[in-house]
C-alpha cells in the first residue's frame, strides 16, 4: 500500500482514502508483532528476543533518510517529481 500511495497520489482529494489505508496496512503489522513474535522465544527470553527483533529493524531504518537522500539527488535527479521515484 505505501508503494501504492507513493505512485498513484495525484490529487488532494487522494489523500482521504490513501493514507488512511496506508495507516492501517503499517499499522496491523505492529499488532502482528505483538502477538506472534514473543511466541517464537522460551519463556525466559520473551522480552529480549521481541525487543532485539523490533530494535534490528530500527538499526537497519536508520540508514532511510540517507539512502532516500541519496536516490532523490543522485539516482533520480533527473526525473520530475524525484522524491516519488526514490520513494
């Protein structure tokens, strides 16, 4: 759905009814986590596996703003709308 979005947003009325189902699509992802990734782990090491899956991906999102950096000015400089492509 973020790809989605990030293509066929053309109007503001788009907006209404994009974004919200964006929401909701990243959203149930965390409500998944919640409910599946602690029974992957004994009892004794629910807390620390759930926490280490969740923080690896915040370690590895850190680097988005600089690889968006990168594609909007370098990769896909020379197109229209940049940050949509590199998006």
């Amino acid at each position: 759905m973020t790809a989605y979005t990030f293509w066929h947003l053309h109007a503001i009325s788009d907006i209404f009814w994009m974004v919200p189902l964006m929401g909701f699509s990243q959203m149930t992802l965390f409500g998944g986590y919640a409910i599946y990734l602690p029974e992957l782990f004994p009892t004794r090491l629910r807390s620390t596996g759930t926490s280490f899956c969740y923080n690896v991906g915040r370690a590895i999102a850190a680097l988005g703003p600089f690889t968006f950096g990168y594609l909007t000015g370098s990769v896909f400089a020379g197109h229209a709308e940049p940050m949509r492509y590199a998006g």
